[in-house]
C-alpha cells in the first residue's frame, strides 16, 4: 500500500500543479478534497501502529473497535468522491 500511496501524492500533486489548482484563486471544493486526502494519508500511518501491533500479538483493542474503525475510509472516500465530482462549492 505505501508505494501506491506515494506514486499516487506524487502524480496526483504534479497534475494539480498543471492544472493550476495551486495558484491564488482556487476552488474551495479542491481544498476541501486535499484536506480529505491528507486526513485519509494519516490514517493510514495510524493504522500502520495497529498493523505492528498485530504482528507483535500485542492488541488492546476490541473487535467492535476496529469494526468501526473500517467506515472511516469508506466515508472519507465518499467525501473526497463528492468533492471531485459534484464540486460543491
């Protein structure tokens, strides 16, 4: 997952560029969507700590927990879709 995580910031951030999405007036559903992003790329870190924990059979945590956890990139994802599609603001 981290190689496609960085070939995706890489390329993803090279096209924003192109596109100019980086200059003075940009759109506010573009920022929204970057916020979204980098909030899905910090997840991710912090499941990192849970996957070590796991291979180390060191787990504090409950089944109901990580059940809920799971949604969480599911609905950034239905954000960061929204924004790039319907571009709300």
């Amino acid at each position: 997952m981290n190689p496609a995580m960085i070939l995706t910031w890489i390329t993803g951030l090279i096209l924003a560029y192109l596109l100019g999405q980086f200059s003075s007036d940009v759109a506010i559903w573009f920022l929204v969507k970057f916020v979204l992003v980098i909030l899905l790329t910090v997840f991710h870190m912090y499941l990192g700590r849970y996957l070590k924990a796991f291979e180390a059979d060191n787990n504090e945590k409950t089944q109901n927990f990580f059940r809920v956890v799971n949604e969480v990139p599911t609905l950034l994802l239905i954000g960061i879709v929204i924004m790039v599609v319907v571009q709300p603001f």
